[in-house]
C-alpha cells in the first residue's frame, strides 16, 4: 500500500526504537518437552470457499492467548516474524488466506475478507478447536497490517469479546475511494496498489477491485470503527513512508471516542516496515504483555 504519502507529527525518537526489544523478540525460550511449540496447516471452511490457515502454537499445556493476524492487500508481507515473536512470548497465532487469495478456495473481495475475519474468530471458539489448540477463548486479540488493519478493526469493533486491536499501518478503504474524487489519485491508485496485486488473487478484477474500493462504506472505515474499540487496549502504528496518515486520523478518533489504552505511534519507515521490524515485533509483544495473567 504505496498510494499516500502524507507528513506525519507524532514520529518514534530514534532512542525508543533503540532500545533493547524484549526476549521474545531476539531469543528462543527453553524447550518444553512435553507440550512442545509446534505449527498446525488445515483449512478452515468459510462461505462459498475455504481459507488456508496456519496456527502458531505455543509450548506449555496451556490455556494460551491467542492472537488472530491479518495480512494485506494482496498478502505478500504475511508478518510471520510476528507471528513467531508472539509465540515465543507464549501466545498461540492463527493466520490464513482469505478466499480467493494464494490458493484459497473462493472469491476475493474486500466485503468476503471482513466475512473471513469474522469466520476464523468464530472458529477459534470451537470446543473442539480450543481443545486441540490449549486455547483461552476468553483473551482473542487481532492484529493486522495495511488492509489487515481495517479487517482487525472491522472484526474487533463487532466482536466485544475481543480483547483488544493491534493495527500495523491499517488502510481507511473507505478514505481512499472517497480520495477518487480526484481522478489523479483514482489512477496512482489503480497503477500503484491494483494493477501489481492482482496476481496472488482470484475470482475478482481490476474493475471490481476499484468498484469496491469507490464505494466503500462504514465496513471498510477505519474511523467508523474507532469508537467501537476505544474501550479496549488499542495501537495504532503508522509509517512515514507509507500511510500512516490514516493511522493518525483513527487514533484522532479514537481520542475523541476516550480511549484510555491507545499505544498510537509513527515509525520511520515504509509501509512494510522493512528496516524496522525488530522495533515493530517489540512493540507487538509488549503491548501483548498487558494480557498476561
């Protein structure tokens, strides 16, 4: 997610970023024999499709946390270095393709991702899932990046139960049609963010893609849901270089909405936050911490 660019205010001093990550973050923990780490694959069926899933489990006997991730738009950053910090801080993790994207059965939309999001919460509360898994359904976090954020937002504001968001430079879909009024940005949008996206996905086109996106309603706002989870641990993480304007807007809102727990920041960085994903797994496994018990 290339298309804004846009000055931030609140930017990472260089010092935090610095600081020593936790341990999770750099280093193994000590192995545990009788319930060991271990990685699941299965699918997880869903409307009209299926999404291939992944679960991270954590060692011990559990009951475990368990943090659901998103990915982006199409998914080629999928944050499994997240994924293996949050493990290793002892949290179970799920993490699947949405229909219709790397080989999941199915239709890609956004509307079917939001779908999917709320699918895979759902079948994280199975008996029989929680059972295999060693999973406390009373403590589901989500976390996602770029259009992950707006499904972890989406799903989180209409799930209470959900403990809390963590969302990694999140995309407001509904800001950026609202943005085609100008044919200049319709078109970096198409060339720069469509266009090179579409391989990864199936049954969906540019045009639907972009139809999508120009119509865009409360589901896909990022704002909108803010209020929703104002009242819940909630960071919102933006970069310089990619669109961490849109992160700052919804933690606008969310201050507005009197949020108490916001972990709101902006790092140096590009969209992906290619150099610097140790500050970036730190960051997610401190704010985990909080849910410890």
């Amino acid at each position: 997610m290339r298309y804004f660019l846009f000055p931030l205010f609140l930017i990472a001093p260089a010092a935090v970023l610095a600081a020593p990550p936790p341990v999770a973050v750099i280093a193994d923990p000590p192995a545990d024999r009788a319930h060991p780490a271990a990685m699941a694959a299965f699918v997880i069926p869903a409307q009209e499709g299926a999404l291939n899933a992944v679960m991270y489990r954590a060692a011990g006997v559990g009951p475990h946390p368990t943090l659901l991730l998103f990915h982006g738009f199409p998914g080629n950053e999928q944050n499994l270095d997240l994924a293996q910090a949050a493990r290793r801080a002892g949290w179970n993790v799920l993490t699947f393709h949405y229909r219709g994207s790397w080989g999941s059965p199915g239709r890609f939309s956004f509307a079917n991702c939001l779908q999917d999001g709320a699918t895979a919460l759902a079948y994280l509360r199975r008996p029989e899932v929680v059972a295999r898994f060693g999973i406390d359904p009373s403590r589901i976090a989500v976390a996602g990046h770029s259009m992950g954020g707006i499904v972890a937002a989406r799903v989180g504001a209409d799930d209470p139960r959900v403990i809390g968001a963590f969302l990694i430079d999140p995309a407001d879909f509904a800001a950026i049609g609202r943005s085609f009024a100008d044919p200049a940005k319709r078109q970096a949008f198409l060339l720069d963010e469509v266009r090179g996206d579409m391989p990864p996905l199936a049954g969906t086109s540019e045009d639907a893609i972009m139809a999508e996106t120009a119509h865009a309603g409360r589901p896909l706002d990022l704002v909108a849901a803010m209020p929703a989870l104002a009242g819940r641990p909630l960071a919102l993480l933006g970069t310089t270089r990619g669109i961490g304007f849109m992160a700052e807007a919804a933690a606008r809102a969310a201050r507005k909405a009197g949020a108490r727990h916001l972990d709101a920041e902006t790092f140096e960085t590009d969209h992906s936050f290619s150099d610097a994903r140790i500050a970036l797994a730190g960051r997610l496994v401190m704010w985990l911490e909080q849910f410890q018990h």
